[in-house]
C-alpha cells in the first residue's frame, strides 16, 4: 500500500542510509556516543548519485529511523521516508527486503538488506578489516585515512597493519595516532552506485585492469602476518568499487 501511495511497485525503488549521531544520541543521552563520531557521514553526499537514479526511473527512499537532518530537496522522486509520518519499524524491514538495492554505510540498519540477500552499496566504510564481503552481488569504497605524520595517504595494506596494532575502533585512537579521516566525495558515491546499476543491467564490462585491481585488493587478507592470520569470508560477487580501485591506484602498494 506505501508504495502505491507514493506511486512505484517493488524492486523499482532505492533505500539509502547515512549513519549520524541521531539515533545513539536519542535512545541513550547518558554516554558520550561521540566515539563513534568517525563512521558517521553526511547524507547530503548521497544525493548525487540518488537524482542520477531518478532519472532511470526509480523512486529513492531516505531511511532511517531519528536521523540528524531533514533531507531539503526539489525531486519528487527523492523522498524522505525517514521522517515521515508512514516510518515504521515493520516498513523498514520491509523496504529492505524489496529495493533494487541498499545504499548505506555502516549502521545497524544494513542487516535488513543482508537479511533478505539485497544487493547493497557500502559507502564510506570506515574499516575494510570488517567489510560484509559475504554480501551476495554487493559493491563498497571505504573512507580514506590520511597520515599527518607522513603527510599523505597510508595505503590498504598500512591500514591493515595499524588496525591490528592498536585496535582502530575509536575516534580518540585516530586521533592519538594522527590519523584524518576522509569521507567518500558525491563523485566516488555516484561513480559506485552507476556501477551498480550496470551490473544489475548485466551491462558492466569488465577489463582486465579491473581484474588485476581486484585480485591485488584481496590478496592483502590472504595471508598470515606476524599479529594474526586474516582472511574475509568474501561472496565471489562481492567486489570493491571498480572506479574507486583505479583512482586509487597507489594505496594497493
């Protein structure tokens, strides 16, 4: 019935989600929530890649249940679900289990989609140590982290190294270890989400430089280090972004 009422039919929808400090802040004012702080992003960054799906035709639907802002924009097609009057807990899940796909980054939320075996776009992922590679036909870009000390980008493999060192979990540890957090740009979101789209067209061309890329990626949790054995349990369908790999060429040294 919602989504008559809004005017589209299952599957011909995207759900998308930015995590913020609404909701901890919300349910428990008690604790200083802001060391989660850092996997927070800016829902705003989104809507690029949201107008470029609208214009395929499909409805796109901020979730989300006590969210930091209201989303202000002119397209009919873009709707703020999140805080609207027809949100409810039995909706979310639903919308999660019939989208085209899910565009969020991480928040308790993500389990709807991979409950139901959604595709899901995972943007501005702040640990690729703890990526959901067992997602089934799903893409992600993580955030990047930039050294002050080095002055310059630390690379996939320094960042695997330094999360086991010194447990990267806590916004006050980034920062001890001067270590600046950079958020996915509305281009490398809109660049993720149009290849998403191609793959689920079954029109994504896949080139050899792709290829290289990828297995060069992955290789870095395939190994036996001297802090500990790490391997993901990955679905062979789940892939990092292919144009954020390219672009980022030199964090696979």
């Amino acid at each position: 019935n919602y989504l008559k009422k809004i005017g589209t039919h299952e599957y011909n929808f995207i759900c998308f989600h930015a995590r913020d400090k609404a909701f901890l802040n919300k349910t428990n004012s008690d604790i200083d929530w802001s060391y989660h702080d850092f996997r927070n992003s800016n829902i705003y960054s989104y809507l690029p890649a949201m107008e470029k799906m609208t214009q395929k035709n499909f409805f796109c639907l901020r979730t989300g249940f006590v969210v930091e802002n209201k989303l202000v924009n002119s397209n009919p097609k873009i709707i703020d679900y999140a805080n609207s009057e027809d949100q409810s807990d039995l909706l979310d899940v639903f919308l999660g289990s019939k989208c085209r796909f899910y565009l969020l980054s991480g928040s308790g939320i993500q389990l709807i989609p991979e409950t139901f075996n959604r595709p899901i776009v995972y943007v501005n992922h702040t640990n690729i140590n703890e990526v959901q590679a067992f997602a089934h036909n799903s893409l992600f870009i993580p955030k990047k982290y930039y050294s002050i000390k080095k002055q310059r980008l630390l690379t996939f493999k320094e960042f695997i190294d330094l999360h086991y060192k010194n447990n990267l979990s806590l916004n006050k540890t980034f920062q001890e270890l001067g270590i600046k957090i950079i958020d996915n740009t509305p281009e490398e979101i809109t660049d993720v989400v149009m290849e998403m789209d191609a793959r689920l067209n079954e029109i994504w061309k896949i080139d050899n430089e792709e290829e290289d890329l990828q297995d060069k990626y992955w290789s870095f949790f395939k190994h036996k280090s001297s802090l500990c054995e790490h391997r993901l349990i990955k679905s062979p369908t789940f892939r990092i972004g292919s144009s954020f790999l390219k672009k980022n060429q030199s964090l696979l040294n």
